[in-house]
C-alpha cells in the first residue's frame, strides 16, 4: 500500500511544480455599474447627461492688435517728405538749338521770307507776307515744331516764328502797344510770366494781309526785340504766285 502511495506523491508533487510556471487566468474586468440617475419629478426636469468630449488642444492667445494707426514706411529711394523740406521751384526747358545754314557765299544785303498769313480770314486770298533781312544776321531755317523761322546767327535763341492768337496760362500777363508805321499797323505784346518777359508777339499788316510773329529770346534781350523789330517792320503783301519758296518742314 505504502509503495503506491509513494509514487503517487512523486508524481504530484512534479505536476505541482509544472503547475506553478502556467500563465495565471486572465480575470474578466469587472462590471462597472452605470451611475444611478434619479427618477424625474414633477417640480424638475431630468438632466441630460451629455457625452464626453475630448478638450480642446491648447492654442497661443492671439496676438495684441494696437488701435493706433499703421506707420508708413518709406522706401530708402524715395525719402519721407519733410515739413522743413523747401517747395520746388519749376524750371524752363531750353529749347533746342536751331540748325542753322552756312552764310551764301556773295549773298545779297537783304533776303526776303515769304509765307501764308497767319490770319487767312482777315487776309486777301491769293496773297502772302514777305519781310526783308540781313542774310548776315539772320538764317531762314525751321523752329522745334516744324515751321518756317529766322534765327541770329549771334544771339543764341533769338528766333522770329510765325504764330496767331491763342489763350495763355493764368501765371502770364500781356501788355500791349500799338505801333503805326508808314506801310503797317503792328501790334506788340510783350508777354511776362512771374514778372519775367518770356516773349513778344508782332501781330499786323496792311488792308491786304494780317499775320503773326513771335519773337523768343534766352538772353540779350532787348537787342534780340531790336534786331527782330527791324526785320518785322519791313512787313508787306505779295502775291502767291510771286512768292519765294520757303524751307520745307
């Protein structure tokens, strides 16, 4: 009897300690009741259990937005205008200079430019003006705008160009005078801007034509008017067809 029961323990005891290496049961996790919620009455409502929802992630407080006006930042070309800053003072534009043609070699004392009025309505149709010059003094050329002129050949800028009435700025003033000559009336505007004579206007003729000049000057200007005035006043009708060409634009 005893020689069973010895075997029988031995071989217990060896399932024991094989017993002890098994993984343990996973125990079932345990029930979780559901809060109890009270049963609604008639003095209050029952409350409404919302769903849990995650918060939200964090973010940075937005930025501090001042009330106060943006600056201006100026480009490093273009400098901020100061209030100490002096005004700008407009400046003429030089005309360019006129190509002039060589003196003619054993020219006459005196030349004549002929060309259309300037005032067609109150002239004779079938005639043109024609004044007389020194060929030493003055070349027929043509003015920056394409029209026929006499240019000094020694005062830089004193140039006689046709012209006709036409309205000025409101910084030009205009004095008049009133020239009767033995053959033509002339009229002479002396035209200033800012105090400052810019030109003069000879506009005239005889019961045959009426034209315009306009005499330009950049210095020495009273010899400029005088020499100009000499050549205007020489002024007289031609026939067209007894005309002398003139340059061509």
């Amino acid at each position: 009897m005893i020689r069973r029961i010895i075997p029988i323990l031995i071989l217990m005891l060896m399932l024991s300690s094989c017993g002890g290496a098994a993984a343990p049961a996973t125990q079932a996790p345990a029930a979780t009741e559901a809060p109890a919620t009270e049963a609604p009455t008639d003095e209050e409502p029952a409350a409404t259990e919302l769903p849990a929802t995650e918060a939200p992630e964090a973010t940075e407080p937005p930025a501090f937005q001042s009330l106060e006006a943006p600056t201006r930042v100026f480009s490093s070309a273009t400098p901020p205008p100061s209030a100490t800053q002096p005004p700008v003072t407009p400046t003429d534009t030089a005309l360019p200079t006129l190509d002039l043609p060589t003196e003619a070699v054993n020219a006459p004392e005196q030349m004549v430019w002929d060309g259309a009025p300037t005032y067609l309505a109150e002239s004779t149709p079938g005639f043109a003006f024609r004044v007389r010059y020194d060929p030493e003094l003055w070349a027929l050329t043509t003015d920056q705008f394409g029209f026929p002129a006499l240019a000094h050949r020694n005062i830089p800028g004193c140039v006689i160009s046709v012209t006709s009435g036409r309205g000025l700025p409101l910084s030009m003033t205009v004095e008049h005078d009133v020239v009767n000559l033995e053959n033509v009336t002339l009229d002479i505007g002396n035209v200033f801007e800012n105090g400052a004579l810019k030109f003069v206007t000879y506009t005239g003729g005889n019961q045959t034509i009426i034209t315009g000049f306009q005499v330009d000057f950049q210095e020495q200007a009273d010899l400029c008017k005088a020499y100009a005035f000499a050549v205007i006043s020489t002024l007289s009708a031609v026939r067209a067809s007894q005309a002398t060409p003139t340059p061509t634009p």
